[in-house]
C-alpha cells in the first residue's frame, strides 16, 4: 500500500538531521529512523534522537542497531584503538572518522522500511562541501544511490532520496534550524564524549564554526572551546 | 592499505552464492561473508555457510546479523505471519518471499568490509532471468548499485561488483557448480524448512528443476519431491 504522505527521514541527532527531520516535517508525516553502529557516543546520540522525535511528536519511530559497522571497524568512531583526531578543517585527505560506506548501509536499510511502509521519500542530512569530505555525503553518490534505489525496489514504489542540506553551508543550515525551531540544545555532534561536547574533533569545530558564522551561540556545553577561524 | 587478491563473496549458504564463491576463489582469495536476518531457516543457512566455507579453506570470514531487515519485515521470509506462498514459476508480479531492498543491505556491509580489508571486488549471487523476479536480483540493479559504490567510497578504491551468475540459466549454474566441485549436498535452498527441503516454495522448485534440466540428481533430501515441468 502506497503511503505518499509518509517520508522516511534518518535521524542521528545531530545538527544536520535534526533540521533536516524538521525540514521533512513540513511536507511529510516523518517515519524516524536512528541507527546505533557501535560508534563512540551511540547512548549520548539514541537520547538526541528520542528529543527531536518528541519534539516533532513523530508517530512513527524506528531505532535499529548496525554492529557489523563496528565489527567491520575501519574508523575511529567504531574501533576504539583509533584515536579520534583532532579537528583540521582544511585537510585534504579523508580523516579516520570516516565510517567506510556508512550511508549507504543506512539509505538501505532506510529504503527498506520506506518501501515496506509504501513511504513516497528517505531523508538523509549529508552535506558535501562544509564537511569532512566523506566520499559517501557527496551529491554525486546520493544521486547514484537514488538510481540504484529505482532499479532495486518494486516497480511503482517511486522513492526518492532527499538531501536537502547538501549545498547548505553549516552556517546557513543553523539558520534554517533556528527558522523551524529545531530544539538545537537536545541535539549532539560530537564523535568522541558524551558528558560534554569535546570541542576538539572536526565535528565539534564544524558545529561550533557554523554557529559563530550564523551570530548565534551554540546552547550546548564544552569541555574545550573550539578555535575557529 | 590495499590487498587487490581478495575479494568479498556474499553467501547464503545456497545454490547460487555457493557456485558464486567457488568461481570467485578460481581469481581471488575469497573473504566470505554471511548475512543472518531473521529469515525462517538461518540456522540451517548458517550451517551450510560453515560448510562452504570450509570447503574453501576460506581465511577470511564474517558472519553479521541484520536484525533491522526482521524488524521492518514486509516479507514472508522474516514474517511468521505470512505464509511462504506455494511456488508458481510462472507468475508475472512479485511473490512476497522478497525482502524489500535486501541486496542493497548485504552489498553495502560488504563494500564496507572489502573497504576496510582493501579487496578489489565484491561477488554476489544474484540470478536474473530464471529465478522469482526480485527487483534487486535485476543487472540494472546491480550497475546501477556499482555506480553507486565508485562515488561513495574513498578514491582510488577500486571496488567492482561482481555477479557472475546474473544471466545464467540455473540449470548451467549446477553444471558450473560441479564442474568446480561445489558439495551442492551442504547448500541450503529452501525458504521454510531446516530439516528437509519443503520443495513446494519457490526456491525449492528453481532448484530442483535446475538439477533436473541439468540431468543430475539434487543430493538433498525433500519432504515433497518438486512439480516442475
């Protein structure tokens, strides 16, 4: 049974998935789905997902766990012999954080429950250029996952993948955010704590960065304040 | 680091990913993956896993649970409360043993696996033309998904999905099988039985009838000996 006004957001709980759940929210009835994967901060991150679900009163609500990410390791976030490094935001090279092939092992699973739910969109937050430069938050991925999801799913479902932040600037998509709402103090990025955002790995800087570009304070604590420029 | 003499293979423990590995392990060292998803017989498919495996002197072995694929169900395999339909080889729609996007969930883990071991391919069992018309078995499917791989991982990766079985009949897939020394008497086919093959649902009909156009007797015992014409 097709159910068009559904849509199918992934949601970790931090800033881009979070606006971009509430972005979904102003289309489609959101199906929210959260993946633990093993990775540093998954209880700290579950809670983030649980607070922006009540905040957009979503109904439907799937939380799964992926431990063959951290089996498969390859990252810091999943292999605590890595260390997480600290943040360097003009590196060209693809830090260790980087969880080999993570998206597209959540856009499936993702499809999967969109397709059985006959949900007509997935929304993924990955943004490309003010990032970490994941191969796998690259337009040019997500538009050939979005081929693949046409190939490989029951003729007449139409699901279409949706990333609405990819083009956005960190700055602008805390605009966004704080235009919807988006309770941003119940949301966490941080790779490494749990207790108080570390202000040292690329997404605490990336985070930290985007608010001082927006004018807007962060409302979450820090043990190290991020140095910016 | 890459190590371009291995390759990942996805296998059931079935027919198709057997004779897949096999074929594999004639130009790779095979790294040998197994996916458990709350499908009806995974205990018997984890036993014939174990048993290709061996056969193969495989080094290399990842055995992953995908509990979400049960969670989100929409299939009579992972679904108790839908029965196994009775095979009918000749029906134009989908029958509900498929699994919603399940082949996009197992290449991913296994992309993320060759990845992090360095392998250059990934080999998957997949059989278009005669076999239950899943959208995910389809080489549109496949190229497409493949695509999808090439932007998504990091560069220089170099991962190619291989299925060689895609347009073979499976009545050539058993000759392929013994031609390499497959042991067809430890695969496991069947959707809804682990002691006997029930040889009334699909699989047990594509196989049965697969050996019987080969002119070779199917080693494994069945509860009903298949109708194929």
């Amino acid at each position: 049974m097709l159910r068009p006004h559904l849509a199918v957001v992934l949601v970790s709980g931090g800033m881009d998935s979070s606006v971009t759940a509430a972005i979904a929210a102003t289309e489609y009835e959101p199906a929210l789905m959260h993946v633990s994967y093993g990775q540093r901060t998954q209880a700290r991150e579950l809670r983030a997902f649980g607070a922006i679900a009540d905040y957009l009163k979503a109904k439907h609500r799937l939380v799964i766990s992926m431990d063959h990410l951290r089996l498969i390791g390859g990252s810091s976030l999943t292999d605590r012999r890595l260390p997480v490094p600290p943040a360097d935001l003009t590196r060209a090279d693809i830090p260790n954080s980087y969880v080999p092939f993570r998206n597209a092992n959540l856009l499936s699973a993702a499809v999967s429950w969109a397709e059985v739910l006959g949900a007509r969109a997935v929304y993924l937050g990955a943004v490309e250029e003010d990032s970490s430069g994941y191969p796998d938050c690259r337009a040019s991925f997500v538009e050939a996952f979005s081929h693949a999801v046409r190939e490989g799913t029951r003729p007449g479902s139409g699901i279409s993948i949706v990333t609405p932040l990819i083009h956005m600037t960190k700055a602008r998509i805390v605009k966004k955010g704080l235009a919807l709402g988006v309770p941003f103090e119940s949301t966490w990025s941080c790779y490494s704590r749990e207790d108080v955002a570390c202000g040292t790995c690329d997404s605490c800087c990336l985070r930290y960065r985007a608010f001082a570009e927006a004018g807007i304070p962060d409302p979450i604590p820090y043990h190290t304040i991020p140095a910016v420029s």
